[in-house]
C-alpha cells in the first residue's frame, strides 16, 4: 500500500508541475482532464501525508522511550504523544484503505431517475409523486438541477410514471442505492374507512450515459412523431412535436413530449434510451466480474424491496441494511443524508471486506 501512495503523490506533484507550463494552460482540453485528475488524487495525498506526519511523530517518540535517561514527567508527556500518535497514525491508514478502493466510474455522474406506480392503484401513483417530491428537495439541499424527462400524471396530483434527470457532480454517487422497490403503508385520502393500505413504487436510478459512453447506431433507431396528449386549454399542444423512439434490436421503446421542440423531445429521449442501454451493458459486464457475490447493501434490481414508509408509525425503515428512523415527515420532506450515508458505509465495508 505504502509503495502505490508514493507513486500516487509523485504523479500528483508531476501534474502540479505541468499545470504550470504555458503548453498545458494554453490545451483547454489538457488543463482540464489533468485538473480532473488533480482533484481525484487530492484526497489521497493529503491523507498519505498526514499519515507520514503521524509516522515520523510515532517514531521520534519511540526513540525517545527506547533510548532511556528522561525524568518521570518528561517521559509521561513523550510517552502521551507516542499513544496519540500510534492512533492516529491507525486512523489514517485505515481511512487510507478506504481512499484506495476501486472507485465507481460512474460516481460523479449526473443521474436519469425513473418511479413507476406499482401495487395500489391511485395510491401507488400518489406515492410516487410523494417520491418525486422527495429527491426533488434532497437535490435541491444539494445544490443539483431537476429536469423532467417525461411525466404521466394521474388526474389526483400523482404519477403513473415519471422519468427525471439530476445534474450535478456526485450526483450518481449519492442516488445509486435508490433503486428497487418502495412500500409505503399509510391511510389513502381517498379511505373513508380510516383503513390502512400498502402500496408500491418502483425506482430505477441511472447514470446519464453520454454519447461518449454508448454510442447509438441510427440504423437500430425508429423514431415515430405524434401528437402530445395533454389536460387541455393551454397545454394542449397543436403541433405534432411528441417523440416514441424504439430501438429496434431491444425493442425498446422512449417517448417523450414534455417539450413543444421536437428536437428538444427527441434529445431527451434519446438520452433516457441511451442511459437504459448503458445500464444493460453494465449489468452484463457487472455480472461477468463479480459472479455470484452481491453486495450487502443489495444488487439495485428494481425488483427487490429496499424500503418501507410506514405513515402512522412515522418510521422509514430500510431493509438492506436494519436501518430504522422515526422521522418520517423530514425523509419526505428531502432529509435523506442519514439514509443514504449509511448505505455508502454498508457498500464501503463490503467492499474492504472483499479486498482482504
């Protein structure tokens, strides 16, 4: 480990060197790709360091205690700083390993979410507008931009479906254990009886791909033109602008006609088509390396239950990692970090554990 750090932080302080050269500010594309690479080996350095700066602590102090001859309170200060140092000195070596584990390439993506009704009817659909909601505030908090993709709203303010995309650095990294099903269990408005009813919502969350990543072939595309539907009045939209793209060797089918642009619908589609794409691959080549083994904090499949909300108890519970937490009007309202920091941690642990 100590021999990969030090080239770490050579290779750091060459890009240091070589964002000062008139060539590189001059190569827009260089300046930023070894900027990128600058921020991602930051965090590594300047642990590496403080880890050395521990190391050289630890050793002066042992030397001291080894070396004998000091009086009883000189030797209790050294003795002080020989403990601390060898925790700290711990600390960061652990947290080292952790910096070093093999990063999620998607991790700074921005993220295309999709939530569907499930079981429960209206209810269903009313809970995925809640969800909708929800990831609305916690990117908001974050400081990402929400874009509607598509949307199919039911008459009572919910959603049969809605599909999203999330803009921001580290946007993937933070979204990417919200996949798979959610269950909500609450009184509906429309009970009469004061009966409580469990529904579900699934969410699908995945990395935007760019053109760059998955490259479409025209010659697989089908793209179909229509008229958008809408509520009437002034959202009715008088020209055929609503875009269906079926990609033909799938079958797979986007359509999207939240824009009065045609091409605007269209460049929206084809990104929400090139993102599920992406994910197949992903999978495939996910599953080819890892084989059996899952992680702990479960596989993302869309069809496993990951979470459940129930109202009049005021708990969120998420099943993959025992978590529980009785602070159910803040979670929807977009108080998410506990939840999701604690999942990281799960995936974090799993991974070390993996790599011993």
């Amino acid at each position: 480990m100590l021999d990969k750090l030090a080239g770490i932080e050579e290779r750091y302080e060459k890009i240091n060197e070589r964002l000062c050269l008139p060539e590189t500010v001059n190569d827009q594309e260089m300046y930023t790709r070894l900027m990128k690479e600058l921020r991602s080996l930051t965090p590594v350095v300047e642990k590496y360091r403080e880890y050395k700066k521990y190391g050289e602590t630890l050793k002066e102090s042992k030397e001291l205690l080894e070396a004998g001859g000091l009086d009883r309170d000189f030797k209790e200060l050294v003795q002080e700083e020989f403990e601390q140092a060898k925790s700290d000195t711990e600390r960061c070596a652990k947290e080292l390993k952790i910096l070093l584990l093999p990063k999620d390439p998607n991790d700074d993506k921005n993220v295309i979410v999709e939530i569907r009704g499930g079981a429960g009817g209206e209810e269903a659909a009313l809970f995925a507008g809640d969800l909708f909601r929800m990831y609305s505030m916690y990117s908001e908090a974050k400081g990402f931009k929400v874009e509607i993709l598509s949307e199919n709203p039911t008459e009572l303010g919910g959603y049969k479906e809605i599909v999203f995309n999330i803009e921001g650095c580290g946007a993937y990294s933070r979204f990417k254990f919200e996949s798979g099903v959610h269950r909500v269990q609450r009184v509906p408005a429309t009970e009469s009886q004061g009966r409580i009813q469990t529904s579900t919502v699934t969410v699908a969350v995945l990395p935007e791909a760019e053109e760059v990543d998955f490259e479409l072939n025209p010659a697989d595309l089908q793209i179909d033109v229509f008229r958008s539907s809408g509520a009437g009045g002034q959202k009715v939209n008088k020209t055929s602008s609503a875009i269906r793209v079926t990609h033909l060797p799938t079958g797979m089918v986007v359509e999207c006609q939240d824009e009065r642009s045609q091409y605007k619908n269209k460049d929206k589609a084809l990104k929400v088509l090139r993102s599920r794409l992406l994910e197949i691959e992903q999978a495939k080549h996910d599953a080819e390396i890892a084989g059996a083994r899952k992680s702990q904090v479960g596989t993302g499949d869309r069809s496993e239950r990951i979470r459940t909300y129930n109202f009049p108890q005021g708990r969120v519970s998420d099943h993959r990692i025992g978590l529980t937490l009785y602070k159910i009007d803040a979670i929807m309202n977009g108080d998410l970090d506990e939840i999701i920091d604690a999942l990281i941690t799960a995936d974090t642990a799993e991974k070390l554990k993996a790599e011993e």
